[in-house]
C-alpha cells in the first residue's frame, strides 16, 4: 500500500494552507482571541466556497466528492492555523444540517458530559444522531450556562443534562447507533487531524527560534539539551502523522484509536516543549505558543480521550487471536513440578 501523498492531494494541501495564510493570518487569529473566539462568519462562508464542509460529500449532492485522507489533510492545515470554530462538526454535519455545507450554518455538537463549543454561535446542534434547530436549539441553548475555557479561541457552554458517558463505546444506544457511533470515530480522527498539524507546527516554531536566538556568542540550538527538545519534537510528530494518514485509509475505530492517542501526546508535549525552547517569552500573552498548548488541552478531552483510546486499544488486543505457534496459542502450561496449585 502506498502512503505517499498523490500530487493532487498535496495541491489541496497547499491550497488550503495558501487560503489560511490569507484569510487567517497571525493578526486575524489575535484579533480572534480578543474578540474571546467570537466566530468570524465570512470566514465561515469562506471556507464554505473552498469545499472545507462539502468536501466528503457526493458531487450530486453538490459536494467534492472526496474522502477522508482527504479531508484530513485539511483538518491538519486548520491544525497548523489554530483555525477557530467547531470545524469537525459542522463538517460532519454536511448534507444533515441545511447550510451546513456551504458554511451558511455553524454546527456544533454535543461530546458526552463534555461542554459544548461554540454554543452561542450556533445554528444546530448535534445531539448523537438528533440535530436541535430552531425552537429546540433555542431551548438547549438558554437552559445551558457558559464555562470558563482554557483555550480563549474555544467558548464554551455546560448544557444541563447533555449526554451520556463521553467514554461510551461506539455501539451507543442513540435512535441510530451506527450513524452517531460512526460520527463519533470520524470526530476522533478528523480532531486528531487537528493535533497533528499543531504538533507539526510547534516542531517549526521551535526549530526557528532555536536557530535565531542566541546566547554566550552562540544560537541556543547548538546547545545539545535543546537539540534532544527538538528531535524529540519530530519523534513524537511523524509517528502520528503515519498513524493519522493510515487510519483516514482503513476507516479501523481501532486504528483511529491509535492515532488518536497519539496525536494528543504529539500536540500536547510539543508545545510544552516549545514553550521551554522559547523561555521566559513562551509564558507571555503576546507569544502564540501557549494557544497551541490550550487547543491541545480542549482537543485532547474531545470524542475520545487518551484513556478511552487506551480502552479500546486494550479490547481490541484481548480480542486478537494468538499466533500459530506460540505458547498461548496451546493454553496455559502444567504447573512445573514443585509447583503449587
């Protein structure tokens, strides 16, 4: 099987990466985080007209008609951008939610016990299989309160009484398990998407800096304790990456599982260690490399968790059957002699 990226999949890459550079460069995304992640609709609509939301669905139904390596590779640019909203629902939500496709509708989506993002911003809700609109939405919404957020770019709201176990497998008892249990698999890997992209971009900031600053004469990346950060970075950035384009391949939930957990250690240990590699200018307001921090924190308690991914990996390794010839293959050994029981 080749992994490698076609050349009209790294066209689209690039195309995305051009249009966030655009359209949410560096002085949007702080205009963002003073606005308290207020959604910016026409950018909304922008990423609409680029195919962002439509891009999965059938070009009959006026959609791109790609798949999931695809979107992926979107949802690791948006990853790259700190790119704000609830991106994977509504994106999930296109050709179930009117408008949802065409970025004329924010949707966002109900993750467990978990608080709801974006809530005030939206126009549906994704409650399992059930999309609240209207007088329903407006019911959800003024019975919700808002929570404080680690990530200023990601307002959120505790729903009263909003779902069951965040950690539930994916054979749940919605009215249609099979489609909700699906969106939840496909949330976990388009988010793990996200990671990875903000673990690869981490990785860059903290080579940047570490080859600019300087200190006793010298660039601090010549300092090996900062070259082991470093290196570290990528270790941790192209095991998730492989893990993350594989499972868009197979569609596997264990797989998905796998990348996952992953992803979320890649984002999260990745900007810690850029915010070592910066220093004492990492911990300030103006440096960017504490929103990727937080955004790792919110994602990585998003649709699946480090021990829900664990758990399932953990079950899917007890299902497997043992190798030919091996010695569990035969059942437990007699006890030697001398032995007891």
């Amino acid at each position: 099987m080749d992994f490698q990226l076609s050349d009209d999949q790294r066209a689209l890459r690039s195309g995305m990466r051009d249009l966030l550079g655009a359209a949410f460069d560096r002085d949007r995304l702080r205009a963002a985080v003073d606005r308290d992640g207020a959604l910016d609709r026409r950018l909304w609509r922008e990423l609409g007209a680029a195919g962002f939301f439509a891009l999965r669905l059938p070009e009959e139904a006026g959609g791109v008609g790609l798949g999931l390596p695809e979107a992926v590779l979107l949802f690791e640019e948006a990853g790259r951008a700190l790119l704000p909203g609830p991106l994977v629902a509504t994106h999930l939500a296109a050709g179930l939610v009117k408008g949802a496709a065409e970025g004329e509708a924010v949707v966002t989506a109900v993750d467990g016990r978990l608080p709801v993002a974006h809530l005030a911003a939206a126009d549906a809700v994704l409650v399992g299989a059930e999309a609240l609109t209207g007088e329903a939405l407006r019911d959800f919404a003024a019975a919700a309160r808002p929570v404080r957020s680690t990530d200023p770019l990601t307002p959120l709201h505790r729903a009263a009484g909003a779902g069951a176990d965040a950690e539930r497998a994916p054979a749940a008892t919605e009215r249609t398990p099979a489609h909700a249990g699906r969106f939840r698999i496909e949330a976990a890997l388009l988010t793990a998407a996200e990671q990875l992209g903000s673990a690869a971009r981490t990785t860059e900031a903290a080579v940047q800096h570490a080859g600019d600053r300087e200190q006793f004469g010298s660039p601090i990346g010549s300092f090996q304790a900062v070259k082991h950060l470093c290196a570290d970075m990528l270790a941790r950035t192209e095991p998730a990456r492989a893990a993350v384009y594989a499972a868009a391949l197979t569609g596997d939930p264990v797989e998905i599982a796998a990348a996952k957990l992953l992803a979320d250690e890649a984002a999260v240990r990745n900007a810690r260690d850029c915010l070592q590699i910066h220093g004492g200018m990492g911990f300030t307001w103006e440096a960017d490399v504490h929103l990727h921090l937080k955004r790792a924190w919110i994602r990585a308690a998003s649709w699946l968790t480090g021990a829900g991914a664990e758990e399932l990996l953990a079950a899917a390794l007890g299902a497997e059957r043992p190798l030919p010839g091996s010695s569990a293959a035969y059942g437990p050994g007699a006890p030697e002699a001398g032995g007891g029981g």
